[in-house]
C-alpha cells in the first residue's frame, strides 16, 4: 500500500505530499513517523492508493504510530484543505491547527503509567526485617489502594520491585489522564430559563438560518442559554463547542462548566500544561468527552457530529489569529457549522459593526434580551470631565467625583474595579487642557507619536505631520503623550487609603498557569477591596459585591489609531459597566474624560447601542472603512534588509500590476515603511490596500505565497487590529 504524507515541517519546499509505502492497516488520517532527509519526522497519512508514479524501490517506508485512533478525522483533513487554499499556508501549517504540539513533537510519552496493587492482604506480606522499603511499600498500598509505581519508587525506593518479585504486588499500565481542575469546588447546577431565555432558545432551535446573533445585555443570562443548547445536544448524543476569550475562562466559569457537564467537557485553554492539553484533546477525539471549551483554537477540536458551535463575546479581537494562517475564528466556526449542518450562536452585548449589519440586514437571525435577570436596571454612569480636574488643579489620576465614590464604596465594605485602559496610551497626542486630539486630515483616525523621527503618523495613509508644541485648539501647552501605568495608580491608591486592601491585575502581575485566576479568586473571596488593572478586568466575571467601577482613561482607546476605535471605546465602557452592581446592590460607574461631549461616550453611557451603530455605521460608509470596504495589508518582515526589500519588491510587482489591471476594486494601493520600522531585529516594510471589492483577494494571498523566501517572510492581514 502506498501512503500520501504531508510531513510536519512548515516550509513551502518540503510542501507537497509525499509517497511511502506503509502497512495495509494504515488508515487515513493517521499520524506516522517518516524518515525524511536522513531524520525521522512527524507525518500524516492524507490518502491512501494502490501504486505510485515513482518506482516501488525507491519509495521508503512510514513506521505506524500506536494511536487509538487516527489523529484527524475527515472533518479537519477537509477544513485543513480548505484553509490552505484560502490562506495559501503550507499544509503541515494548516494540519497543526488541528492537533496539540504534544501529538507532533512527540514529546508527551507520559501517557501510560505504572500502578502497583497489593495481591494479597497486608497480614500474609511476609518480609525479612531488613527490607525496610518493601514493607513501607506494602503498608502504603495497604492504606492507600492501588497507587502510582513512580510515587511509591520516590517514598520507598525499590520497594515495589521487591515485592513484585514475591508476587505481593501486581503492576497494571494504565493510561492516567491528567485532570487539570481537579481541585475546583462545583456549584449547583441547572437553572429554570426566564421567559426571555426560553424564546431565545426556542429561535435557535428553530430559526431556519446558521448564524444566530444573541445581542443581550450584561448580566441578560446568555451564559445559561448556551449551557441549556450545549446540555440539549449532549442528550442527543451530539457534541458541542463553547468558546470564549482566553481571559473569561475564570474559575467560576470552569467550575460552572464542570458542575454542568463533569467529564463529558474537555477544556483547553493555554494555563494548561502540554500534557494536560495533550489529555484533553484525546478526550474529545476518542469522544469521551463531547464539548470543547477554549480560547479560538478551540474551533478546531477534534469532533464529531457537532450539535452546535458558540462564540461569547464574539467581538473580542482575540478571535482573530496573529499567526499564519491567520483565520478568523468565526470564519472556522461557520464552515464546520455548515458541514455539520448545526446553528453558529454569537453572543455579545456589544456585537462587532460588521456582525450587526449582517444580522440587520437579515443574514443572521438577530435575538434581543434588553433585561438583567435580576430586573436590576444597568449601574448609572456617571461622567468626570477631566479638563475641568486640570484646570482646577488636580493632577492626579482621579477626579473628585471618583474618589467621592471610592470613599463611599470602603465604608459600606463594598468592593470597587478600577479600569485603566493603556491600549495606545503612549501614542495619541491629548491636549490636557481642551481635549484636542491630533487627527489625520484624510482619514479621520488619531494620529501616532513616532519619537524616533519626532514626527505623528497616520498609520492608514502614511501621511505625516510635524510633532506639535502647543494645541492648536486653545493653545494650551499641556500636551500629554506618556502613559499612566497600573502601578502608578496602585501607589497613588494606597497614599490616599492607606488601610485599603488594593489587588493589582495587568500583563505584568499574571503570569504563570493560575496567574489571573489567582488574583480574580482573592478579589471574588473578598481578600481585597480595589481591583485595579487593563483590558483583562473588563471580561465576564462576576462578583457580586463590586459596586463602583472607575474608568480612569475613557478616552484613550477612542484616540487610538484605528477605524474601530469608536467600536473599541463602546465595547469597553459598557463591558467595564457591567462588572458593577451585578448582584442586589445598585451599581455605579464613573467614566473620566477629556472629551465629555464625545458621541461613542454620550452613546455608552446611555447603554445605547443601537444609537451607537447607526451613528457609527454611517461614519464607516462616509469613510469607505469595513464593512463598506476591506483593509488588506501585506507585511514583508526579514533579519536581512536587502534580502527583506527584494522580497518586498516581488510582491510589490505583482500587487501594482493587480492593482493597475483592477483600478476599480482599489479605494487606496501604497507601499512603504511599516509605522514601526524594526520589530525584535526584523526589518519590515508593508504594503497598504483598501479593497473595495475583495473577488482580487485570492491573487493578492497568491502573489504573496510566491514571494516569500527563506529569508523573508510575506503575510497577508486582513482588516488587521494593528497597524504598527
Ligand atoms: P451574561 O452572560 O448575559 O452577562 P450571565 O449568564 O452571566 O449573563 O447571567 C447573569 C446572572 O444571572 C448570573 O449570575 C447567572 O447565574 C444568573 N442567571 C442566569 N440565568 C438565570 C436563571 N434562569 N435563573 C436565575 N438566575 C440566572
Ligand atoms: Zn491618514
């Protein structure tokens, strides 16, 4: 028999399939080792023939690896196609979506384990007085039950073998299966669906279209709903996958997950360590397990006969991929939502522009849920203008409108989150007096600092303005361009309450597998009474006595330089909100700006989104910026920069004959610098495109697939979240 191998190395040379002979009990999908190139790697078998073109003697032969069953099932050697095609990546960069890292290095061997069990009862071990290890040994098991060889070796060193040699012991293999939670209390389960929770499940069920846009707002029980469709297509023996942004799987929501579904959940998330990823995965393959639970790479789980596929907070830029291939996860999700023929739920409170268009305009089923649970009306925000602090004189980091809060919040043993947003913070030029931010005159979207030329830069055109000395709207000198960081507030915090207990949560204080948890589980056990951090904070937990919530630096994500930052600022302020007053307690929020009158603010604090996205959506037609067009950029990246610039050059050619030939399809066609011109040693230079009709997309993937070489590297963004 002859196997056709993809071999796991991601160049574009060793990119085709190979020919090998293998044994008749090969199956498809399969993982082998290969010998290739005077080394033996990681293959897999794509199909299987009776001959090759190439002669008999020549081929060489694939030894089988001792899997139960083939790595990847029809499904994923399907989609892999698919998205080699459309991404134009290396097959073996497509397949090793599909499986852990573990499964192609091969270095999780852990697998099988060694368990001793006493033969006899302890009474009848009969040992001489000297074998002191083998009677330690003995009396263990006699207490503990069978026990793992490995342990019993550290506590009794040659114990077991001794009393394996008496016949005392017996020693089983047993596949241990590592079980990353095991320490996570469970809380109750089920919960009888409000009213407005069973007519959304109802549509689902029942609404004739794939994608099923859940818009509820937080704290509207859209958690509970995906639970009830995830629990309903495990009765039907389907499986099910959950996912949501790496950062909201917390300990409650894992120990929800394990109260509701125990083993039959498989979770896979990056805290995990390599073996225990390895485990879960396998779980899900051998279908022990039939829900997938995880941050985006999750949407390529091993399964089967999938019930449904559910994006939270769909969103959240985490879905998209950074890496080659770089898919976007609901892209994914879709096409095995269609080959499965099963419902693709989004859920967000705050959904993308983009995602609510196409719900609007009919594509996908669009599902309100306007009320809490707890009827509790959403926490009234409350706005500082900033401008005014200044002006007063107060140059700290809090107004007195916040700290008036803050002081209200300790004395009634409250808890309080403070957010702090310094996504691009460093960047934008804010006059501190007036509010003025420095815009680019051609697109409308915040300017960026760029020290090194002392210059600000739009990063959608390439146009550049000189640095400003004053602010040309009230010619205040106050121009703020430099960042306030967690820590900063922390210390300020803790001068102005010094018995106040304060927890710190940013990049820097989470690292490690359990770091965010640990610090979210103290905040949750009330071991703290202010939670300061980024980003991370303003996902889906839920606790209870939070009832202030300050946003220092509304502001900030508005001025970053992005089309979306409208979107972003949206997005944040009313996920942050929703952190507060979630229990019986009524909840506040103050938000502190330099631009009070800012409609994205004046839309967030009114929880209205839909006034939002009109005001939004018609901004983004005016300005040809998605969904009315697609930003493509080309990003060529290499150590060497004349290796670098040659490969930018191929690529250029063959983009400006596209562009010449295709004028109409091209709203903006340029190449230059990256705005940042060297990354870790890298040099790199961008090609900038704005599309307005995307049928030229395959050609421009084409064009760059042909230009990448050995010492450049040629990706394709599309709608990137950064342009820098
Ligand atoms: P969302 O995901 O929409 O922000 P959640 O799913 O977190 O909302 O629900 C908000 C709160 O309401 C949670 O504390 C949840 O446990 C509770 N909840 C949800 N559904 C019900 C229900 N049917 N009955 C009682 N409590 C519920
Ligand atoms: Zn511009």
């Amino acid at each position: 028999m002859i196997a056709e191998v993809i071999v796991d190395i991601a160049a574009s040379e060793t990119d085709r399939i190979y020919d090998y002979l293998c044994d008749d009990h090969t199956i498809v999908g399969s993982r082998v080792r290969a010998p290739f190139g005077g080394k033996t790697v990681a293959g897999f078998v794509m199909r299987l023939k009776d001959r090759s073109d190439y002669p008999e003697e020549k081929l060489k032969k694939v030894l089988p690896c001792p899997d139960e069953l083939p790595a990847l099932n029809s499904e994923c050697l399907a989609l892999a196609e698919k998205l080699t095609a459309r991404y134009r990546v290396p097959k073996a960069l497509a397949l090793r979506l599909f499986l852990p890292t573990e499964m192609r290095t091969g270095k999780v061997r852990e697998l099988m384990r060694n368990y001793a069990a006493l033969t006899v009862p302890i009474e009848e071990v009969i040992l001489p007085k000297t074998a002191k290890n083998q009677r330690g040994a003995a009396e263990y098991l006699a207490t503990n039950g069978k026990t793992d060889c490995a342990r019993l070796n550290e506590l009794f060193q040659g114990g077991v073998s001794g009393l394996e040699k008496k016949g005392y012991v017996t020693i089983t293999k047993e596949q241990i299966l590592r079980d990353p939670y095991k320490g996570l209390e469970t809380e109750s389960a089920t919960r009888v669906l409000t009213s407005d929770q069973s007519r959304a499940v109802q549509t689902i069920r029942e609404d004739s279209r794939t994608v099923q846009l859940l818009h509820g707002v937080t704290g509207s029980g859209k958690t509970e709903i995906y639970l009830t469709l995830i629990a309903e297509c495990l009765k039907q023996g389907k499986s099910s996958i959950f996912l949501v942004p790496e950062i909201s799987l917390t300990p409650q929501m894992l120990s929800q997950l394990r109260a509701r579904f125990g083993k039959n959940a498989a979770i896979l998330h990056s805290g995990l360590s390599a073996g225990e990823r390895f485990d879960e995965w396998w779980r899900l393959r051998t279908g022990e397990a039939k829900i997938a639970i995880g941050a985006r790479s999750a949407v390529f789980a091993p399964l089967e006969n999938i019930g449904v596929i559910i994006i939270d907070e769909e969103h959240d830029s985490s879905y998209f991929s950074e890496t080659a291939p770089r898919y976007n996860t609901f892209d994914v999700a879709l096409l095995r939502a269609k080959r499965n023929g099963c419902k693709l739920v989004l859920g967000s409170a705050t959904p993308s522009v983009e995602t609510y268009k196409r719900a609007k305009e009919g594509e996908f089923s669009l599902i309100r849920l306007d009320k809490r649970i707890n009827q509790k009306p959403l926490p009234e925000i409350l706005i500082a203008d900033m401008r005014r602090e200044v002006r007063r004189g107060n140059n700290s980091a809090f107004s007195g409108a916040l700290k008036e809060e803050i002081e209200k919040c300790l004395a009634a043993d409250k808890q309080a989150i403070l957010f702090l947003n310094r996504r691009g913070y460093s960047q934008t030029v804010v006059c501190k007096e007036c509010g003025y931010v420095a815009k680019c005159e051609a697109c409308d979207v915040s300017l960026t600092y760029h020290r090194d030329e002392d210059c600000l830069k739009c990063h959608y055109c390439g146009a550049k303005y000189g640095m400003l000395s004053a602010c040309p709207e009230c010619g205040g000198k106050k121009l703020s361009y430099a960042g306030t960081g967690t820590q900063r507030i922390v210390s300020e915090l803790q001068k102005l309450y010094p018995t106040a207990r304060i927890l710190r949560m940013d990049n820097d204080t989470t690292s490690g597998k359990e770091g965010h948890y640990k610090i979210l589980k103290a905040f949750a056990e009330k071991k703290a009474d202010i939670l300061v951090g980024t980003q991370m904070i303003a996902k889906g937990h839920d606790f209870p006595s939070v009832t202030l919530v300050g946003i220092l630096d509304a502001d900030m994500s508005l001025h970053f330089s992005d089309y979306r930052s409208g979107e972003r600022t949206f997005q944040l302020i009313t996920q942050v909100a929703g952190r507060s007053g979630r229990a019986d307690e009524k909840g506040r929020v103050v938000l502190q700006t330099f631009d009070p009158e800012n409609d994205v603010l004046r839309y967030a604090i009114g929880y209205d989104y839909e006034g939002f996205y009109e005001n939004e959506i018609s901004l983004r037609a005016a300005m040809a910026f998605p969904p009315f067009s697609k930003i493509v950029r080309v990003l060529v990246t290499g150590e060497d920069d004349q290796k670098t610039i040659e490969a930018l050059r191929e690529v250029y050619f063959a983009l400006e004959k596209l562009y010449t030939d295709n004028p109409d399809k091209f709203l903006f066609f340029n190449k230059m610098r990256a705005p940042i011109k060297r990354i870790q040693n890298k040099h790199r230079y961008q090609v900038l495109m704005r599309l307005s009709d995307t049928s030229v997309l395959p050609e421009i993937y084409a064009a760059c697939a042909q230009a990448r070489n050995r010492d450049a590297l040629v990706s394709v963004e599309e709608n990137p979240t950064n342009l820098s």
